[in-house]
C-alpha cells in the first residue's frame, strides 16, 4: 500500500494592529496610490510588542490541530519556517512545541525566507512517505516589521507580520501530490537580512534591516516561478485546466498576476490576500490556503496549486489534493 500525506487541518492568526497605506504615507515619503498600483497592498497586520513568531505560531497551530480532530500529543513532528526567530537557538519550532505541551516529539526550523512553507511541507511530505511521521505540524511565522527598516520606503511598505499553519497526517491516497524546491546562492545579495535578529547594541544599524534589490527580484520572481508551474504540472502529467486553484506567496500582485496569466487561470481561482496582508514571508501561503479553505472556496478534493519565491533565492512549489 502506497504511503502519502494529506492535509487534515488548517489555522491562520493575523495580528490585531492594521498599519495602512495611509499610515505609512506618515512615516515615509510615499502615497497610497504609489503602493496600491505597484504592490496591490492596502494594509498589513503588526504585530503587538508581547508577540513572537512562536506565540503567533501556537494560534494558528491550535486552530489546524482543532480542525483536523487530532489532538496536540498525536504530533510526532513540527517543521517551522521563519526568518524571523524568537531566538536564535533554540529552534522557534521547539518554543511552539514546549507551548503546545508536546513532549516527546522532534522539531526543527527550516529556514528558506519567503519559500519557508513549501519547503516545510516538502521536508515534512518526505518524513511521512518514508514512514518515518504520521503528524507533522508545518508552520509558517513571521514578525516582519521588526526585520524592515520603517524609513526605507522601499521595502517597509511590503511586509507584513502572520501565522499560518497546516496538519499533515499519513494516508493511503494523496494529499500532497508532489513538493518541487530549489535554490541558487548566487542571487544571495539581490535580497537579504544581513544580521539575526538580535539586541540594537549587537551590531550596527542597517545591518539589521531586510536590503533589496526590488527591480531584479520581481523580473527573476516572475521568470522562475513560470517556470516552476510548468515543471509541476508536467510531473504530475496535468494540464493547466486541471487546477482549481492557485495559492502564490504573496509578495506583489503583478508577479500574482503574471504566474496565473502564464497558467491561464481567472483570478477568481487565485487565493490573493495581498491587499490586506502584505508579504507575510514564509506565512502567506498557509494564511492564504486557511482563509480560502474557511471562507469555502476551496473543497475537498480539488487541485490546489502553491508556489513560493523569495530570498537565496529559493523557490518552490506544492501540489496538494486538498
Ligand atoms: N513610494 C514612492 N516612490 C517609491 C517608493 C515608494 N514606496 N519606493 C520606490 N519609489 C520610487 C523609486 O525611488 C524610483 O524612483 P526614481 O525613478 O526617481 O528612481 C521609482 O519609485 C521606481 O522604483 P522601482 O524600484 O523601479 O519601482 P518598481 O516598479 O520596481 O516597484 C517594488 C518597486 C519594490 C514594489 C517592486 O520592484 C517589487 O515588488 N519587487 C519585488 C519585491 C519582492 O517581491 N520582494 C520579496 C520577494 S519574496
């Protein structure tokens, strides 16, 4: 009998505070009207200062856990993505876990920038078809706005902070289809975060803030994440009519727009959360599958298409039978 995983629940957790165009036009030299064309972001989310990417993590965790009718101590891993850990050492995914009650189980980040989901379901996929998982809590959690610089009208008006987080459990049919990631270390200046994040004194300031060369990422975004979409659906022998759905990372609506033009889907198939959102990083494409799985748009049973681009750079790409 064959061995797959499949997704058995969803959370999602947005913090409370929204920071809008409108906000940041006070902050930096910019207008609404510039973000909202070039970006097609209106607002993001800001996280409080008690919040961490682990406390954001455990909400959107207990809600994927609650909806799959599992229980907590039936997780025998958590993978994590971030960019933005609480600590260094140890792993974000071992303070969710301690959070969580959850003892005798591994758990480890997995550190991809804004393609840290996929390869965390990538990573957790492989443990449960090798038989070496049956639960896997895949997390994607980012506290953006204390990694951008808030007088860089470049990048703040991009990122936003979120939770999102899935339930993979074992089963007899797919599930997840098939998981494709990549990465190339030459583009490794073009978008960075020089420095962990860490105490101000540690290092000094602009070492500590996201850098980006937005002109470049967005054409090679465009280019690869074409690519990657074809080299997807010729794996799984699909044509692009058989998805019913596109969940893209959420970095700016024109890249959005141009991978779902290149699959020739209607945007009413695409699952967009950038307008009120902003670049979650690793936790926009779980926050945008949860919000689609909840608000019923996306079924049991139909193709759902995840792709991701980001810093490396890295990209990847999920087909999931939801
Ligand atoms: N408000 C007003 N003007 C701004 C601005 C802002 N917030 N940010 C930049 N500008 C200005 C620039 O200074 C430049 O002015 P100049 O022509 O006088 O030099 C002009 O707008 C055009 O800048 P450019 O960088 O060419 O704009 P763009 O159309 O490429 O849009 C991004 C900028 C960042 C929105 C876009 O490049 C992008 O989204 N890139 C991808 C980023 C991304 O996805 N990153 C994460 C990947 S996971």
């Amino acid at each position: 009998m064959s061995r797959y995983s499949r997704i058995a629940g969803t959370g999602g957790y947005l913090p409370e505070t929204v920071r809008t165009n409108y906000d940041i036009a006070k902050m930096v030299d910019t207008t609404n009207e510039w973000i909202l064309e070039r970006t097609g972001i209106f607002s993001r989310h800001i996280a409080a200062a008690h919040e961490t990417a682990s406390s954001m993590a455990e909400i959107a965790s207990l809600q994927a856990i609650a909806e799959s009718g599992r229980n907590a101590e039936d997780i025998d891993l958590i993978v994590l993505a971030t960019s933005s850990p609480d600590r260094v050492f140890p792993s974000t995914a071992c303070l969710l876990q301690q959070r969580l009650n959850i003892r005798n189980c591994a758990s480890f980040d997995v550190q991809a920038a804004c393609s840290g989901f996929i390869f965390a379901l990538s990573v957790a996929d492989q443990y449960i078809r090798a038989g070496n998982a049956k639960r896997v809590l895949v997390v994607g959690s980012e506290i953006n706005s204390r990694l951008v610089d808030w007088t860089d009208r470049t990048t703040c008006i991009l990122f936003g902070d979120g939770a999102g987080a899935v339930l993979l459990e074992v089963s007899d049919e797919p599930g997840v289809m098939s998981t494709h990631i990549s990465s190339d270390g030459r583009y490794r200046d073009l978008l960075y975060l020089p420095s962990a994040p860490r105490e101000k004194s540690c290092c000094g300031v602009g070492e500590r803030y996201i850098k980006m060369q937005g002109n470049d990422v967005f054409k090679i975004a465009v280019n690869t994440l074409g690519k990657i979409v074809d080299e997807t659906l010729a794996a799984n022998h699909l044509e692009k009519s058989d998805i019913d759905w596109l969940v893209p990372h959420q970095a700016n609506i024109r890249i959005i727009t141009a991978t779902a033009k290149k699959l020739k889907m209607p945007m009413d198939r695409v699952v967009c959360t950038i307008e009120t959102q902003g670049n979650t990083s690793s936790a926009s494409v779980p926050l945008a599958f949860n919000q689609a799985v909840r608000d019923g748009r996306i079924q049991r049973g139909q193709t759902v298409l995840m792709e991701a681009f980001g810093g490396g750079f890295a990209w990847g790409s999920a087909l999931v039978r939801y």
